[in-house]
C-alpha cells in the first residue's frame, strides 16, 4: 500500500465518483483511448480498498469491478509516468496472476494514473491487450493527453461541487440574512410597541401624581429635591413642583428639627436599600399653630443595576384618623379577641379530628382534594394491611379493584360538589390481595383555602360475604329444588318408555319364533328382524341411561340429604362420576380405586355429594380439554384407623404455591370476571368440618393436584388423622 493510502482514500471519498451511474464524457475517454492504442480493452480504473472499480469501460462488458490485490493498476498509481508492461508471462510480477493466465488473459497493459489537485493518485486510465506488445510515442502521448482530460474533468467535477456548496452556503445565509431581518422588523416593531405603552405610562403617572390624594416626592443621595406632586408643593407652600428642585429641607418652612430628622430617616433608607413603610411622624410648618399627623412611607430609588440613586417618599394626612384612635383601637382588640376565637375554634376542630383518626373503631382515611392519601387510622392500616407510610400519597381509587374504581371516583365528584356523601359496599384491596368491604360516611373538610376529604368506613367485610354465601346457597338449593323438578318430570314419560320398548322387544322375539317355523320366509324379513332387535337393544340400553341419570338427579337434590345418615361413599362417588359424566368424558380418563371395603360414614349424603361433585368439576377444569388420552382423574377411597380417605387426584396445570393458602377463602378464586364466585371450595371445607372431617391439598405446577377428604367412621376420629 502506497504511505499515504489512508489520504488517499479519503481523496477518493470526496471526488464522489465510487459506485456511480456510467457517464458519457468517461465513456468516451476510454472509448478514443482504445482506438487510439489500438487495444480491445480501455478502462478507467479506480483503486478503493479492496477492489479497483471501473467508472468507465470498453472491452470488460459486464464487469463491474475485479480484487484490488490483483490488479496492475495497483501498481501504476505507485508512481505519477505511464506504467508499461509489454508482455504480462515475461514479467515476474504478472506471469502468474489470475488475470494473466485467465480472462482477459492480460498480456499487455499501459495505465497513467490519475491524480487529484492535491496529488492523490485515485486510479488510473489503462489500455489492455491479449497479446504482447508496446506503445508508439504518439500513442503514448494521446493516452497522456486522454489521462489529463479524465483529470480535468474530475477538477470540474470538484468545482462544480464546491459551486454547488457555496450556492447551498449563499442560499443558508440569504435565509439567515431574511430571518435577521424578520427578527429586526419584529425587534422594532417591539421597540415601538413599548416606547408607546412607555409614553403612556408617564401620562398615567403624571395623572395619577396630580390627582392623587397623597403627597409625594423624591429626592437624590443629598437629600436635595429631583421632584414633586402638585399636592406636596400645596403642602410646603409653594406654587408648583418646580420651585422645590434643587432644595432641601432646610430651605422649606419647616421647623429645623423636622428637617434634621426627616434628612435621617431620608439617609436611612439610601443606605441600607431597605424600604421603611407607614410609619407615623408629624408634620409642622412655620407659623402653624396645630401638628398634622401624617402616615409615611419611603423606599429607595435605585439604577438599573441595583445601586441606589436617591429616595421616593408618600405619605398621607391622617390627623383625622387619629382623633378617632380610640375606636380604632376598640375595633382591632375586637377583631383580635374574634380571631383568637376562630383560631380556638380551627384548633379544637384539628384536636377532634386527629382524635377521630386515632380512637375511632372504624377506617378513617383523609384525602388531598385530589384524591391522595394524607392520613390514615390504625384501623384503617390494619385492615389494608398497609402502613401509613406507605399509603401517604398514594391515590385512594388505586386501592379498589378495577370494576369497582369508577363507582369510587364518582362518590369523590360528589362529595367534593354536595359536602356529604355515602357508599355502601365499597371494596378495597389489602395488601394481601384480599378484597375488605367498608361502608363509608365521607364529608368535606374546609379550612381557608384547603379543602380536605374525611371518609369514615365501617368494616362490613363478614357480613357482605355473609350475603354472597346466602345467596350463594339459595341459589345453589333453588337449582336443586329445579333439578329434582324436572327430574320428578322427566322420570314419568321414562318408565313408560321403557315399559313399551320391553314389550316390543319380547313382541320381537314371538314374532321371530312364530316366522322360524313358516317355511319360504323371505330373506329380507329375517334381516329386518335383526336390525329391530338391535334398535330396540340400543333404545333399552338408552332408556336405562336416562332412567339412572334422572335416578342420581334426583339422588343429589333431594333435600332429605341434609341429614346426618349412615353414607355408602362408593355409591355417593358413583352417582357424583356419574353425574360429571358429559364434563369428564371430553378431558380425562377416570379410575377407580376403591377399598375391598369401606364402612358406612355418618354424614349428609345431599352435602357430601356435593363436596365430591365440586372438586370432580374442578379437577376437569383444571385439565386441557380434548385431550382424554393425556389426563387421567383418579379417586381413590381407603380406611386410616378411625378415619375414612378419599383422594380425588388430576393431572392438571396444578396451583401455584402462592395461591395455595388462599383458595378456601371465600370468594377467592383464580378464574376470569364472571366464570366462577369463589365459594366453592370454602363452601366445601365448611361442609366436610361440619361432619367432623377434614380436608387436605397438595400441588405441583405442572403435574396435577390432590384434594384428601378424611372423614370420621364414628362421626368423630379419637384419633387425629395422620399427615401425608
């Protein structure tokens, strides 16, 4: 590589000429420098990093470019003459190159390279030939000549380049000068502007001066007048402002004293920078029996870069109010006793408040007029679960589950619009996850300009899931009422049906022995005969079912079941697999693995059925519909001492450890809004604790769960049951 090919590069970078369209002027160039040397093939060639592109090409068609490590340009732009090789195999550098010993099977080659302004060799323009020769000295002078107009017209190139960079440059600043002079207009326009709202100002000020009720005036650091208004000059008893500039006090009809202290005060005020505001002070002229009492204020003029240059003072005469002092004075203690009184009144009503928020039995939650938490009660930390800490700030709404939000939000519109407000049954979420009901009382707080919010919430938590679980069982026993009902219905066609198929069937079987006997039966009736013994079988085996379906029905709503009886737990888990029959058959294969035997278990049948039920639905639930062949549900039944076991196991998605120690809480569950209430399993571990049992769960994501029922054989276990 040349020393300066990083220089070089960069040249050829700027000359734009890499990977460009084909132009007609370098066309031409290598086209006349063919014919001219007499070669099939001219090029210009231009050396980048690895490669040497071709910008212009005769002889090459379709040959965009070749390696840069075997091109003899490579060596060409080594020097700044005309590079010459005459026969490519007698040379040592070329006898074995690609190009040589293949296409274009190079045996001649003369390039000139061409150079940049500053000296940078880019390339060159070379003529090549299959067969060894050498060039004329006119020959050589024409590509000479040919290599110079490819350099003139890389210069024009440039130029062309920096004129259209200068023109984009003159373009830039001829914006630039038309925004200046925007700016300019605008600026003057501006300065017109507040040059007229300045003049006005004055005239405003010299109105207000004149007309105005007060004295005022203005002097510099020697205390020496700069001005006055007309009411100052009446005053000090001269005929206009401008006899008073240039005097000082002691020029005045004042008495000397006066002058020497209103010179202090004047001084005072100058040097510190610091305004001395109504202050009272008194007023005498020469030759004036009576004082005038005035009520003064004086404040530093000062420069544009803070400095003071002078003093304006005002001041009014209140002798007038002076003689009335005394029922000033009644007034302010008046208004001062009515404040201490308000104050008391802010106090005590803070005082109960915070001991509202602090003995209160019930949540108490202050809110920012924007719904931010400023303070809670103990009560209200407990019941969250939440610090105050924690909760200050936050947004109260943010508490509330997601569908219950908006009924918040508008009960705060509310209250912030009437003063009052109430809202049964609002939910919160506590730190745990679970939901806390509170009846809230909230009123508006306001002091001066501050508006706070006070909610009073009354824990209603047991007594709302109280109502959910009634509802839930009245339910739960008005579809049971329903479902004996139908089953009542449906039982009476059943019987009868299954009566006339028995009759048809054995009317079938006559029928078939009287026409065995009858010689030249027809073919076709004997067949006939075997389709209908197998239609009326497969309608009995149907009936049947419908008859066992109403049977087990009827079997777990009736409400006899709620007493406590001897319980036959396999003919319990039959009817309940039974009944979960049409939800199971989709989702999973179920076994059976029932104990040789099993006491009875004192226990209602009703309830217990419906334990089983329930955890065999959501067994299936927890499996992947479709796919029986993959899920298995096993019940399995057996004897522990004084207590009888029943699993119900699946091979569903399992429960995540974080939910296991919440799913027999009531109205907790894990399904979508609306798919399920949660009561379920809290419903069922109230069940089996009333008869004296207990109930278990083990879990594995991703393997399936266990719910074990233990249940007394006696009614109650002297033993306690053992762990797994």
């Amino acid at each position: 590589m040349p020393v300066d090919e990083r220089q070089r590069l960069e040249a050829l970078t700027r000359s734009g000429l890499l990977d460009t369209a084909p132009e007609p002027d370098f066309d031409d160039i290598v086209r006349l420098a063919a014919e001219s040397c007499g070669t099939p093939i001219a090029l210009i060639s231009l050396l980048d990093r690895e490669r040497q592109w071709f910008k212009a090409n005769v002889g090459l068609e379709g040959v965009e470019e070749t390696d840069r490590n075997i091109s003899f340009c490579t060596h060409a732009i080594e020097g700044e003459s005309l590079f010459l090789v005459e026969d490519a195999r007698a040379d040592a550098r070329f006898a074995t190159n690609p190009l040589v010993q293949g296409f274009p099977f190079i045996r001649f080659y003369a390039g000139a390279p061409i150079q940049t302004e500053d000296g940078y060799n880019l390339g060159t323009l070379c003529v090549i030939d299959p067969r060894p020769r050498t060039l004329s000295d006119s020959q050589r002078h024409i590509l000479l000549g040919l290599k110079r107009q490819v350099e003139l017209l890389l210069r024009l190139r440039a130029q062309m380049q920096k004129m259209r960079e200068h023109n984009e440059e003159l373009e830039r600043t001829q914006e630039k000068m038309r925004q200046l002079n925007a700016t300019l207009e605008a600026e003057m326009r501006e300065r017109q502007r507040v040059e007229t709202r300045l003049r006005e100002k004055q005239a405003l000020l010299r109105s207000i001066l004149t007309h105005i009720p007060y004295s005022v005036f203005w002097k510099d650091r020697n205390s020496a007048y700069l001005g006055a208004n007309p009411q100052f000059a009446r005053d000090m008893g001269v005929a206009s402002p401008a006899e008073l500039i240039g005097k000082t006090d002691f020029e005045l009809p004042l008495p000397r004293e006066l002058a020497e202290k209103y010179r202090r005060d004047d001084a005072a005020v100058m040097e510190s920078g610091v305004p001395r505001l109504s202050f009272e002070e008194p007023l005498r002229l020469l030759g004036v029996t009576e004082d005038a009492w005035v009520l003064t204020s004086k404040v530093p003029l000062k420069n544009e870069d803070g400095s003071v240059r002078g003093m304006v003072g005002i001041y009014a005469d209140i002798s007038e109010r002076r003689r009335q002092e005394a029922a000033l004075r009644e007034a302010k203690s008046l208004l001062e006793r009515y404040a201490a009184s308000l104050e008391a009144q802010v106090l005590e009503a803070h005082e109960r408040n915070n001991y509202l928020m602090e003995h209160s039995g019930e949540a108490v939650f202050m809110l920012h007029e924007d719904g931010r938490v400023l303070h809670v009660n103990p009560v209200a930390e407990r019941l969250l679960g939440i610090s105050e800490e924690r909760l200050r700030g936050t947004v109260l709404e943010s508490l509330c589950l997601e569908n219950e939000r908006e009924t918040l939000r508008q009960a705060l519109r509310d209250l912030l619009a009437f003063g009052t407000v109430r809202l049964e049954n609002q939910g919160l979420r506590s730190a745990s996850g679970e939901r806390v009901v509170l009846s809230i009382t909230a009123s508006l707080q306001v002091t001066g300009t501050q508006r706070r919010m006070l909610l009073v919430g009354r824990d209603v938590t047991e007594k709302w899931r109280l109502e959910q679980q009634f509802i839930q069982n009245e339910r739960l026993a008005s579809m049971g009422a329903l479902a004996a009902g139908i089953a009542h219905e449906i039982n009476n066609p059943t019987a009868y049906v299954l009566s006339n198929l028995t009759y048809l069937q054995e009317c079938r079987d006559e029928l078939e022995a009287t026409l065995a006997a009858m010689p030249g039966l027809p073919p076709r009736v004997g067949e006939t005969l075997t389709e209908v013994k197998d239609i009326l079988a497969e309608s009995l085996t149907g009936g049947r079912r419908i008859r066992d379906i109403v049977r087990d029905m009827r079997f777990f709503s009736h409400t006899a079941g709620e007493e406590v009886a001897p319980v036959d737990l396999h003919a319990c888990l039959d009817v309940v697999l039974r009944m979960a029959h049409a939800e199971l058959k989709h989702t999973a294969r179920v076994e059976k693995h029932y104990a040789s035997v099993l006491p009875l278990v004192p226990a209602s049948e009703g309830r217990l059925s419906q334990v089983f039920l329930n955890l065999v639905i959501n067994a299936a639930h927890a499996m992947r519909s479709g796919t029986p062949a993959h899920n298995l549900l096993r019940v399995s039944t057996g004897v522990e001492g004084d207590w009888v076991r029943i699993d119900i196991a699946d091979t569903g998605t399992g429960i995540p450890p974080e939910v296991l120690p919440h799913i027999f809480e009531p109205f907790f569950t894990t399904k979508p809004a609306g798919a399920g209430t949660g009561l379920g399993l809290s419903i069922s571990q109230s069940i089996i604790q009333k008869m004296g049992g207990e109930i278990r769960v083990r879990s594995e994501l991703g393997r399936g769960t266990t719910f074990v029922l233990l249940l007394p054989v006696n009614g109650r276990g002297t033993s306690e049951p053992a762990h797994d």
